[in-house]
C-alpha cells in the first residue's frame, strides 16, 4: 500500500494476505530508514559523519559503552555497528 497526503494511492494484495491482515514489513524498515537518512543528507539536514548520541541526545541510555557512543549516522544504514573489522570494533 502506498499512501501519499493521507490518501491511498495504490494498494495490491495477493494470498495469503489481504487488507484486513496486519503486514509485518521486518527488514524492508531499513530501506525506508535508508532512504530518509539519504534524503536528509542530500539536504543537507544530517551528516553520516555525526555520531548518534549527538542526533538523538534524548534517547541515549545512562549506561551507554565508549564503543556504543562512537556509532555515527553511517554505521547504521551500512550495518557495521561492532562487526569485526569496521570502525568500531576495531577501536
């Protein structure tokens, strides 16, 4: 289903699904996700350099990690937050 101005604009639906049944849409969120991160660079709103606990000093935990603190904007898109040899998990 695509919605655009509050109004649908295109919709599909094939077996077993339907309207009337909940979707979970699991890892199509980090496209959407990618997308606005993307789109907000382009504009010039966010940088891939900034770290996370920057952009979102409101949700940062108490007991953050040194590790956790350096995440920036890039490792989340990419999924390289702590894979061995990235940034993170090498610092």
């Amino acid at each position: 289903m695509v919605v655009r101005h509050g109004h649908v604009v295109a919709e599909g639906w094939w077996a077993p699904y339907s309207a009337e049944r909940p979707h979970l849409p699991y890892s199509l969120t980090k496209s959407f996700t990618s997308v606005a991160v993307g789109l907000a660079v382009s504009d010039g709103l966010l940088s891939l350099a900034y770290r996370v606990v920057d952009v979102l000093p409101d949700h940062v935990p108490d007991n953050l990690s040194a590790q956790a603190s350096r995440i920036t904007v890039h490792h989340l898109p990419s999924m390289t937050t702590g894979h061995p040899g990235d940034s993170l998990a090498d610092a």
